[in-house]
C-alpha cells in the first residue's frame, strides 16, 4: 500500500510542491517510501528533511537503519533535533545510543526530558539482541473495572501518541502483569463490558533476557501482534510488536545463510567492493589452510599415487562427495536449532537417522563408484577401495556435520558460524585418508 | 504468552477435566499449545478432539499443517465435520481442499454452506503461492458516511465472528478499493468523527497473482497487519494478515536453505530416515555424476600428474578454493534475489563487483598459493602455473555464482534450487582444467 507516485515523482513532489500540501499529503505517504527517496538521492537529502514535519521525521528514524538514523538526524540543527527526538519511541532511540560514542549519546541524551532520558538508559542497560533490548516502553496499561466505553474513550485521549495499541495489558499496583485485552476483544464488545470480563489473565511475559531470535519464534508459531516482556518478579517491563521482530527474523535468518556461506552477516548484495572482499577474503583464507591441511594428507601418499595415477582422477570424488553429504547434514541441524526444531528430546533419534542417512547414501553411492571404479581400471580392489571409502567418508560427513554445530552451540558459538569449515575439513582430510590410505594397504592388488 | 501449565499438565487437563471446565478455560488456551499435545500424544488425539467445543476445533484446524488438518478433521462424525467446517476460516479450507482429490474434496464441499462452497471454489481457482491463494475472504468493509460509533456498533455486531479486523476497508458499489482505516486510528478518533475523515485513500492494493514471497518482502518492508489483494480492475477480492505471512516467510526461506544444501523443501529435521534418505539421495546423485564429470578432466591429465605427482596433491587446492568463492558468491546472490535487494537498476553493479571480487581474492589466494607451490617443489614455475590457475578459477567462481541464480531465475526456476551444482561443476571442471592444462602446457619447465 504505497502511495501512487513511483520514487521520482515522489521525489519531485517533496522537493518542489508547496510545503503546505507536503503537510496536508503526508499521512498518505509511508515513511519508508520517503526513506528509499533518500537512499536515492543522497544530494537532496538535507532539503527534503527540512520541508516535512517533524513527527514525520521520527517516524523516518524509526523505520531507518541504526547507522542511517544518526546521519539523518546531524542533517538538523540543535532545536529541531531535540523536537524530533522528543517525537521518537523509546526503543529506537535506545538502539541509536547503543552505537554512538558516549560523548555523541550524552548530547542525545541531554536533548531529552529528563524521563525519556531514564527510560533509555534503563533500555541502553539490557542487552541488544534480548526480549528487553528490542521492546518498546510505550503501552497502554488499564484497570479492570473499567469499562469498554472508558477505555475507548481513554483511547481517544491518550492512543494517538502511542502506536502500540493493538494489545492493552492490566498490571497490578506493583506493575505486575495481570492480564491482557487485545483491540480487537475490546471493539467487538458491548460500551458497558467490564475490562474484567474480557481480560485474559492467564498468560506468560517473555523473560527480560530471552534471546531475541527465541521471540521471533514463538511470534511466528502463535501469531500475535504484540508481546508483554516482564522481568523475573513478573513486572511489566515493555512489549515487542510483529514488525520490529518480522525484520529480526529476517536479518537473523540472513545471517545464518551468509555464515554457511561463509560471508560476513552484515554484507550486502549491492554493497562497495571493499566490503565484499573485507566480508569475503578471511573466510577464503581460512578455507585455504584447510585446504593446504587435507592436501598435505595428499602428499603422504605421493608415492602410491605415482604408482596408480589413476588415484588421482577418482580422489576428488570420494572427497567431493562426502563434503555434499556433511553440508546437508550440518544445512538441516543448523536451520533445526535456529528454528527451535531440534531440541534435547528429539537430539538422540536425529543423530540415528543422521548415521543412517551416511549408511545408507554412502553405500548406494559407494556401490555405483566401486562398480565405475572397477570398470575403468579393469581392477576388483580398485573398486572395493573406493567404494568402501566412500561409505566411511559419508558416514563421518553425516556424522560431522551433526556434530560440529550442537559442540559450537554448546560452546555458545552461533552455530552457523565456521561449521561448514570444519565440516568441509573432516570429509576432506578423512576422505584423502581412507582413500589413499585403503589403496597403500592393498597396493600390490593394484599395480 | 501460553497457558501456565506445560504439555503433560495440559494433556491430562484435556483428558480428564470435567468437560463444563474445558469449555470456560478453552478461551485461555492457545491453539497452537493444544495442538503440540495432539501432536505428541497420537492416540489421545480422538479423545481429546472430542471434548473440545467445535469453534475451538476450527481454530485449532486453522494452526495445523495442511496434512494434518485432513487427519483430525476425520476424526470427527459427518455431522461433527460440518459444523466445524463452517466455521473455519475460508482460507484455510482452501489449504485443506487444495491438497485433497476431488472426491474427498467435493464431499467437504458438499458440508458446506452453498455461499461459503462458492467462495472456497472461487480461491480454489488461484495460484497457491500467489497473494489471492493466501488471502482469506473475510474481512470488514465500511462506509465512508459511517461515524466512529457507528463503525464500533457495526463492529460489536459483525466483528466478533471475523478475524481479520485489524483493518477495514472501504469500497464502492463496484467492490472497487477505494481506502483503508486501521482499527488503531478508528479507535483513537472521537465517536462522531466521520470515516471520510480518517481513512487513507491513496492506496494500492496486491494484486491478486503476486508472488507470495513478494507479499512477504512487502509486510516486512512496511510493517502492515493486513494488506488487501485486488483484481486488475482493483475490486477488492481479500486480504493477507500478518500472521499468514510470517509463516510463508518462514517456510520460504527454509525452502532456500535446504536447496542451497542440495536437500528437499520440505524435509524435517527429526523426520524419518525414509524421507531424508528420499530426500538427498538424489542430490547426491546428481552431485556424482558432476563429480565424475569433474575427475574425468583429472583423467585426460593423467600423463602429466605420472610425471608430475605434486600436481595431485594441489590439484584439490584449486578446485576447492574455486568452490568456496563460487558459493559465497552464489549465496549473497540467491538471498538478495529472495530479498528484492537485487534488481534490474543494480544488476550490472553488481555483476561488476563480484568480477571485481574474483579478482582479488583470486590474486591474493593465487600469490599465496603460489609462493607455497613454489618453496614445496622448489619450482618457479610450479609456482606460476598453480597461482594463475587459482586466480582464473576464482574469477570463473565469481562469475558463475552470479550468473547461475539469475539465468535461473529468467527461466522461472527457483534460483536456490540446483544452482550450487551448476557452479560447483563449472569450479571442478574448470578448476582442474586450468591447473593441469597449464601444468601440461608447461610441462618441461615442471619436470
């Protein structure tokens, strides 16, 4: 639902059409439509900013990238930043302060009243990537015995400063939470039902320092749009709302894609050049010592290769196709834990089938090899060498790629992160091994 | 926010609770929660079922996996069925009918109301994975001369049957989208406030054949509940809901992780061994056929590695750095693909920074390499023939990471799918190729 101009004509209107009809039309225009305006057009940033109002503005940060909010905001002067700032909400302005230098944050900070100001450093105290560290302090709490048409009216009074309306919560005297209503009980429901007779009392907070991808989960298995966090006495600290944690799941999901990859998660597809390599590069460098690692385990065997050169055709196979094996694995554990699927009752039964999964594919596979093996050498032990390598790399590939992410995860090291290295390393140095090595052994049989 | 009591707690609940307290405490019970115990505990399954209230059951078929809705929905005696079938949202029994064959599927239809069968033969007839497949056809729709207390009379009268309230819509005699009112704006504004004055008319609606992942991309971007889906003429025909989408997102993204890994859609991590072995075995297949593909150039050169054997033990170097590169590539690719990010005004930036990428870090991996070559066999030119191979193969990785996914993409194939078995071909083949080829090329310089 964005507007209907396209991005240069919106462009045009917001830097040429009178200012007044700028402030008439903008709550036709969504924010983050204006923002890829400035993307755009880094050159009319500054004169685009200046002629829209400032709730307008703050809407604009809220919806920026945390780097991007504080260019944004230096675009104005001392006054006007300390309107608009005024104007953000509580948990956008925390993740601005969370990145700026303290000497930038106590400026900010000193712009705000002096209540926003304890609120955000209550906020900046939680960390980032928690329950507490995404909330947004801003809800509507109630009292029981009020009625729909009271909290209505309350609504009309006090709602239209706050956008997290869509859930109302009851807390008790000592803020502890008590219940919840959500908007859409509450207008389906006779003026005169009592706030008690539609309260949902029997819920559960998400606890203060739950990990945020956690959040993002039980967002997408129940469905709701807001969230209460509460901390361990059961007091109503903030709530989460869908969109901020729909782009949390995203940007979480991302990051896992790029380190299987290995990729740094912050690189973007249209990022500069220098990005790229610093993101890239490392990762390249680290694959090429285990490279040089499993090639070493090549050398050993230099001798027996140059007995049977053929060795050297079919070596990258053995080795090539237990690294496909692993990456499976180690794919569905990794996407497993990130989704909460795999857990410590299922942990058991997944590795038994995961072993099964390298039994199996390895001897079906290793069964097609020894045959084409044996055919092409013309050589039995040929074909029984490779293909019994093979079933013994597929079954460590399996087993290692279930493995190495539940050890990182133990060790609180993202999961995702190196495990396709060291995946990659086993299937290659053990796939070198068993092949070279089962050849060595049976040398005679093979020259 | 789930229910105080954990999954035994709950079964035994369910179980054997006087069935006049299951009916009040159902309103606090999370479907969702109600249909992990079914899930766990199959042959309470029917007994359970049985002593909850028919809307509850529609809710909690509403949650369930496609499969699984048939299931529990046989459960139940014709009779039974009926009534809970009517009050299913027409959505989901789309899903269900969707996947049924058309004499199962008639028979549902056959229970349903002739308007509600009407409806659902209507959503039948779209795409499954477009915006009119999702959307659900019940929402509310306004008149603009309507005042804010009317709106919320209107509300306690039709709402509650209606899920799909966090926005109304408004629309001419012809259906036509004509504005938007959100339920947060309805209920801040004052109770004589008039519609005209509160909805927003400069919106566009999806269209109905829009790619479910673009949805997706769109609730993500702009943090909507809803969005309404419209025809070419801009009738309104329904709307996607947030909580569909998280879903869809979801679901979709684990499709491309899986593929990336060369694994089924739809494989589950605690599955049984038959579908994971049904759903990589394939791969693994196809994978080997490449791989022999690949060491078949390793063949051709087997002359050269007899007299050269050091090139064996490098050869995986070359081949494997080249893969490593190609996936990074290939991965920011396919996610920004997945993600919008990547798009015609940034296609050719793009292309030029990964060439620019293969570049460096080919030159870099390749002067490594190449010193290490050149001290291992004490050969200036062992040195040069493996760093210029590793440097050639690294642009080709680049390239073909980028190429794969976006040529796929052009011939509407999923660009996830079969797109790292194309590149890692093209980095073995040509990986090995480049190496041995040179090294043959150079060959009395080498011995």
């Amino acid at each position: 639902m964005k507007l209907n101009m396209n991005k240069e004509e919106l462009r045009k209107f917001l830097l040429h059409a009178p200012q007044s009809s700028i402030i008439k039309y903008v709550e036709n225009i969504h924010p983050v439509d204006v923002l890829d305006v400035l993307h755009e057009n880094v050159d009319d940033r500054k004169d685009i900013l200046n002629r829209l109002p400032e709730k307008f503005i703050a809407d604009i940060l809220d919806e920026a990238e945390i780097d991007e909010k504080y260019e944004i905001l230096m675009e104005f002067s001392e006054n006007k930043q300390k309107n608009i700032i005024e104007e953000m909400s509580s948990d956008e302005l925390t993740d601005l302060l969370g990145i700026l230098d303290e000497n930038k944050a106590n400026k900010i900070l000193a712009k705000m009243t002096d209540e926003d100001a304890r609120v955000v450093r209550q906020l900046l105290s939680y960390a980032p990537d928690t329950a507490a560290g995404i909330m947004a302090t801003e809800f509507i709490s109630l009292k029981t015995d009020m009625t729909v048409c009271e909290t209505l009216k309350y609504l009309q009074k006090y709602g239209q400063e706050n956008e997290n309306i869509d859930d109302l919560y009851v807390v008790d005297k000592f803020d502890k939470l008590k219940g919840i209503v959500s908007l859409k009980e509450l207008v389906t429901k006779d003026f005169d039902t009592k706030i008690s007779d539609i309260v949902h009392t029997k819920i559960e907070g998400i606890l203060f320092n739950t990990d945020q991808e956690e959040v993002g989960h039980r967002f997408e298995k129940y469905g709701f749009l807001t969230m209460p966090v509460v901390d361990n006495s059961n007091r109503l600290l903030g709530i989460v709302t869908v969109d901020d944690v729909m782009q949390i799941l995203r940007d979480e999901t991302t990051e896992d894609i790029h380190r299987l990859a290995g990729i740094d998660e912050g690189e973007k597809v249209d990022g500069t050049l220098k990005e790229s390599i610093r993101s890239r590069l490392p990762w390249l460098i680290i694959n090429l010592v285990t490279a040089i690692l499993a090639s070493s385990v090549v050398g050993i065997f230099e001798g027996t290769i140059e007995k049977v050169v053929s060795l050297a055709t079919f070596m990258p196979i053995v080795a090539g196709m237990g690294g496909n094996a692993g990456t499976q694995t180690l794919t569905i554990i990794v996407r497993g834990l990130a989704l909460g699927e795999l857990n410590f009752k299922n942990m058991k039964k997944v590795f038994f089938k995961e072993v099964g999964v390298g039994v199996l594919c390895g001897a079906t596979i290793g069964v097609i090899i020894g045959v084409l093996g044996y055919i092409w050498e013309g050589n039995f032990i040929f074909g029984i060498v490779i293909g019994v390598a093979m079933i013994l790399n597929m079954v460590v590939a399996t087993i290692s790629g279930y493995l190495v992410p539940i050890v990182l995860k133990k060790f609180k090291v993202d999961p995702a992160l190196a495990s396709s290295v060291f995946v990659t390393t086993f299937t290659d140095v053990l796939g070198f091994f068993f092949f070279l090595g089962l050849a060595t052994l049976f040398l005679r049989y093979l020259v």
